[in-house]
C-alpha cells in the first residue's frame, strides 16, 4: 500500500489544478510553510464516479481557490496523500460525505 492508513495529513493551500479523472483525480496545491518556503502538494481523490456519488462535479474545485486536505501520507515522504476530506476557506465540506479507507480503489 502506497498511503499509511494508521497516519493522517492536513495540509492548506492553493489550488494549481484539479483533475476529475480516471483512475483517480488529483488535486495539486502550493502549500505555504511557516517559513515562506512553497510544497507543491498532490492528493488523490478517487475515481470520478465515487466523486459523483459524493456531490462532486467536475469544476467543484477551482485552480486559486484555498483549500484544506486532510488525508493518509505516502509512505516514502513525498508531499501526496491519499485524500479522505476536502474542506474551502470557510471550513465548508467540499461533497457530502469524506471519504473512507474502503473507497480507495
């Protein structure tokens, strides 16, 4: 398994693209640290027709929006997380439901 299941993630930024694809989408964001410093954040979402089930469509999330993605961590490090939650800037669900261990594929 690629995403440790046992941590979590929270990361907010601003989006750079959002693609409602097969067989994940994934969301990039630039991620600002305390320092200054830019992480170019990725996470993946999963297959559209989860999406759709969700509320999601395919312009829900829109390049310079701010939003916050919680999620499991790739195991090597890497900025990029298996996406459980979606939130904009007023702390809003993004969908109406998160997502579970169970809709990964």
């Amino acid at each position: 398994v690629f995403f440790d299941p046992e941590k979590s993630v929270t990361v907010t930024g601003v989006v750079t693209a959002f693609r409602f694809t097969n067989p994940h989408g994934t969301i990039a964001l630039d991620v600002t640290n305390p320092d200054g410093t830019v992480e170019h954040w990725r996470g993946e979402t999963n297959a559209p027709v989860i999406l759709v089930r969700r509320g999601w469509t395919r312009d829900i999330i829109k390049p310079g929006e701010t939003v916050t993605l919680t999620g499991w961590p790739s195991r090597d490090g890497k900025p990029y997380m298996r996406v459980s939650a979606v939130t904009d800037a007023n702390g809003k669900s993004i969908g109406i439901a998160p997502f579970g261990r169970q809709d990964q594929s």
